[in-house]
C-alpha cells in the first residue's frame, strides 16, 4: 500500500466515519485543532484501519502525531508487503 493509497484510506473513514468535510482532510490537516478529533477518536481510526492493514499495529506509534501526514508516516511501514 502506498502513502497516498493510505491517505485515501484516511480521508475516506475521516469524511463517512467521523463526518469531517472531505475538502478539509489534506495532509498537513491538525487532527485536534482543524479536524476536531479527539485521543478516542484517534483510537477508533486507528481500529477502522486496521481493515486495510493486516499487520499488527503498535498504538504507541502515534503518540505525538499532529497532522494526517504524522499518521500516513506511521502507518505506512505497517502497510508494506500487502
């Protein structure tokens, strides 16, 4: 799975999910302060993700995460050899 694959993936459970405006979901979107989620919100895309990537997923890998970049990034070498 690629970056922006990921990114799709992101922006689609974002927008249906979680009813963000899809045309405020870009990459270097704040989470918080644009997106307005939460840390169980956080958690609950993380869990939606987990449809699209197999590999078990270490939530400690976001702490720090700001901006939907941050969790492409993280997520990205979780998605490799699908």
């Amino acid at each position: 799975m690629t970056k922006d694959e990921i990114f799709d993936k992101l922006k689609t459970i974002l927008s249906e999910d979680f009813e963000v405006p899809a045309q405020d979901i870009t990459m270097d979107a704040l989470l918080g302060e644009e997106l307005d989620l939460d840390s169980i919100d956080a958690i609950d895309l993380l869990v939606k993700m987990k449809n699209f990537i197999p590999n078990k997923i270490d939530p400690e890998i976001f702490n720090g995460v700001r901006t939907v970049r941050d969790v492409v990034e993280k997520l990205y070498p979780y998605a490799q050899n699908i």
